[in-house]
C-alpha cells in the first residue's frame, strides 16, 4: 500500500525520514573526530578501533533486508518508530561503555537499529513519490543528510573538545524522542507484501561478510600466506556462493537475483559499492591524520573537514534535479572519476610537513564528486524496479553500501597498517597515503561500473506513466 500522494503528507514524509537519516549520518559522523579520544582513553590500536565502525556496518548491512520483511509484514511506521527507539537506547549504551569490547558491542546494536530504520526510510520516500518526483524529492532527501555530513564532524570535535567523547552519542537521544513522535503523529501506515524471512540467507551474508573482513584484518598480523588467512578467504568465498545458490532457490529470497537482471540496478550496485568502501575509509583515517600527523585538535579536525562534506549540501540537490535531463551514467562516471583524482592527489602531497591549505582543492574535488554520484546511483537503482518491489531494492542498495563501508574500511586500515602506524607522524603519514592510493583505485574503478548504466531515453521517459 501507498502512502497519500497530496502534497502536504508528501512534505511531511520526505521531512520525518530525512530527519531519521540526519540522525543516523549525523552519528555517523560525528564519531569520525573522537577516535583519536577514543583510542586514548581505551589504549586500542587502530585495527581494533575500525571494528567500532565495523560492527555497525556487518550488523546494519545483514540485517537491513530482514528490516524491510518486518516493515513489509508488520507495518512500515510501527518498524519505522522501533527502529529509532532501538537505535536511541543503543546510543546510550555506547555512551556508558567501560571499555572497547563493551562499545563495539553497543555499536552492533546501533546497527542493529539502523537495519529498521534506513530501508523503512527509503521505502516510505520513495513509495510516496512518482517516478518524475522521486530524483527531486531524493536530492532533498540526501540534501538533508548532507547537513548532518557537514556539520557532523566539526560537532563532534567541538563535544569531544569540550565534554568528552561520550557526548557524541547522547546527541542523539533527543533527535530521536523527536523522529519517534514524528512519526507516530505524521506518517500513515503501509504495508508490502508479505514475505516469509530468509533466516538462512541471514546467516550465510554474515557469515561470508565476517570471515571475508577476518582474513583483511588478519593478513598483516599473522601474514597473507597463512593458514589462517588463507581458511577464512576461501570459507568466505564459500559462504558467498552458498548465499547466491540459496538466493536463487529460495522461495522467498531476502535478495532475489532476479533483480540484478536489470543493467540499471547492476551496475548501480557495483558503482555503489566501490564508492562507500573508498569514502568509508577516508572517513574512518582522515580525521586521525588531521589530528595524529598535523597535530590539530578535534575541533579543528572537524573544521578542515569541512571543504570535503559541504559540498554534499549543495551539490545533491542540483545533481538529483538534473538527472532527468541528463540521466545517471554522465553523474555516476564523472563524479567518481572526480573522487580518484581527488583522492590520488592527496596521496601524492602527504607528508607530515604538508600545509593543511594544500589539501583543500582535492577535498572539495572529492567532495563534489561524491555528491554528483550518490544520488543519481540511488535514482539509477530504485527507478530499475516497481514501487512494490522499492523496499527490497532500497534493502539491497543499503546492504550493498555498508557491506562496501565494511570492506573498505577493513581494505585501507590493512593497507595502512602494512605501510604504517599509529604511532608516530611520520608513519602515520606513510600508511595514510598508501590507503588514499588504494582509495583512489576504488573510486576508479566504481567510475568504471558506472560505465555500464544505460543511457537515459528522454522520449522513454517523457512517455513513462506515473507511479500510482
């Protein structure tokens, strides 16, 4: 079932779920300038301090579909309302961790949270708007976000600054009471078609997920030639083929293949992934260089982020009104081709000497290119389906994107640590470029998929019917 269509509920859906993606970006970020604190306060070394985000992105990214089948089958809103409330007690509990174990584990939770929250989220946008509306209201949408984006770091360095690390995630529980009354008040139950849930499917995505991060963590330590590491490749490529296998037989498949029939959602997906691994995990390093190698505090570390996230606010916007004139490939291709270019020009000029203003261009180049590509893959993505079937294309979208986040996370920290270190600038430094490298050819290569989205027909367009 479909939301009401007349455009004040229209207005009211697209400003409850944006302010629920606020929250979520906003926490996303605003942890980015308190892992050095963190990573003092715990003494952890970097490689466990990655699984702070990592356990979010395993638990959000397998647990999202079976967030949609929820909200399908028991309601969109009450899922929607229940996520936010579980994603508030879990921030409270990353509040009050003792230690790095007890705040990993608080962040699966928030994952956990999310996994109802975001799919819901773009599911009630996207089911609310027709096919013409939706690039708009989808640009408003990231716009938003993108606000939570900019701000997100230079708050969390300012709350880490001033009250502590802790305060980062207390922030949310009054955006959250918010988001829950909202929606309670303001949005109108729907409902998809019921699904039974894929629980084996559950299981063998994170199975595969985790054994495949467990070998990229693990290379280093104990070496790439390992038994260990060589066990867990070859048990996550195992349990990779297992999901496919079990996706294509299963009656009611969490992801069902057949949607990636389409070229659209293909490639989107494929452009998608390579982008959030290499933009994850210059969120997760960036901030720590600004503070471990050029010795800013975690204000100032949020400040200079600033060329490289607000350009998300005024970018996404234009790029999602414009993509029906010019379709999705042109802004995928160059806006990835803008962050490797970006990204490479960092690695070549670090240095523990470099003058923090030599940095600005490539960020705001990255900055803007990110910005063009994510909403016109999200459009590419969604517009490849039928609105019924728009909540297991967002679950695949957000699955594919945090698992992405995942893995690139996991790919850059190996990749710095092989290089460098935490524990002085200049090796800080060394890793840090060898991760922006490896970044770049991330971000190129996602330019490369997006080469396979097809060309946008006006005439196919201009005559497509309205969703109803």
């Amino acid at each position: 079932m479909q939301t009401p269509t007349n455009r004040a509920a229209q207005n009211w859906v697209l400003g409850v779920t944006a302010l629920a993606s606020f929250m979520m970006a906003l926490d996303a970020m605003i942890i980015t300038t308190a892992f050095a604190a963190i990573r003092a306060e715990f003494g952890s070394p970097v490689e466990t301090l990655q699984w702070t985000v990592n356990a979010f992105n395993l638990t959000f990214a397998v647990l999202l579909l079976t967030g949609a089948a929820l909200g399908d089958r028991f309601g969109r809103r009450r899922m929607f309302a229940a996520g936010i409330a579980l994603f508030v007690v879990a921030s409270a509990a990353c509040a009050l961790a003792g230690n790095a174990t007890a705040l990993i584990a608080a962040r699966a939770l928030q994952g956990a949270g999310a996994a109802l929250v975001m799919p819901l989220a773009m599911a009630i946008l996207s089911g609310t708007f027709g096919r013409e509306e939706r690039a708009r209201a989808l640009g408003i949408f990231s716009s938003i976000t993108g606000f939570a984006l900019i701000i997100g770091p230079a708050i969390g360095g300012f709350i880490t600054e001033h009250f502590g690390w802790r305060f980062v995630f207390w922030i949310n529980l009054p955006i959250g009471l918010i988001a829950i009354a909202l929606v309670l008040a303001r949005l109108r139950e729907s409902f998809g078609p019921a699904a039974a849930l894929d629980i084996p499917g559950l299981s063998l995505v994170a199975l595969a997920a985790l054994a495949l991060v467990w070998s990229l963590l693990r290379g280093n330590a104990v070496g790439w030639a390992s038994a260990e590491v060589m066990a867990t490749l070859m048990s996550g490529l195992v349990f990779t083929a297992g999901f496919v296998l079990w996706e294509l037989r299963a009656a009611a498949p969490m992801v069902p293949m057949r949607l990636f029939a389409s070229r659209a959602l293909a490639s989107g997906m494929s452009a998608s992934v390579l982008f959030y691994a290499a933009m994850y995990g210059v969120l997760f390093l960036l901030p720590q260089f600004l503070q471990t190698t050029l010795g800013y505090d975690a204000f100032g570390a949020g400040l200079r982020l600033l060329p490289w996230t607000a350009t998300l606010f005024v970018t996404a916007p234009i790029a999602g009104s414009v993509v029906n004139r010019f379709g999705e490939r042109p802004l995928v291709v160059t806006g990835l081709l803008m962050q490797a270019i970006g990204l490479g020009w960092i690695a070549e000029i670090v240095s523990p000497a470099v003058a923090y203003s030599a940095l600005v261009a490539p960020l705001v180049l990255v900055g803007v290119g990110v910005s063009m590509a994510m909403p016109a893959a999200q459009n590419a993505i969604l517009s490849s389906v039928a609105v019924a079937e728009m909540g297991k294309a967002s679950g695949i979208f957000n699955m594919g994107r945090f698992l992405g986040g995942m893995f690139g996370i996991a790919a850059l920290v190996a990749t710095f640590s092989g290089h460098g270190g935490a524990y002085s600038a200049a090796h800080f430094d060394s890793g840090f470029a060898a991760a922006m490298s490896l970044a770049a050819t991330l971000s190129l290569a996602g330019a490369i998929a997006g080469l396979f989205l097809p060309a946008r027909r006006r005439t196919a367009v201009a005559a497509a019917p309205q969703d109803a």
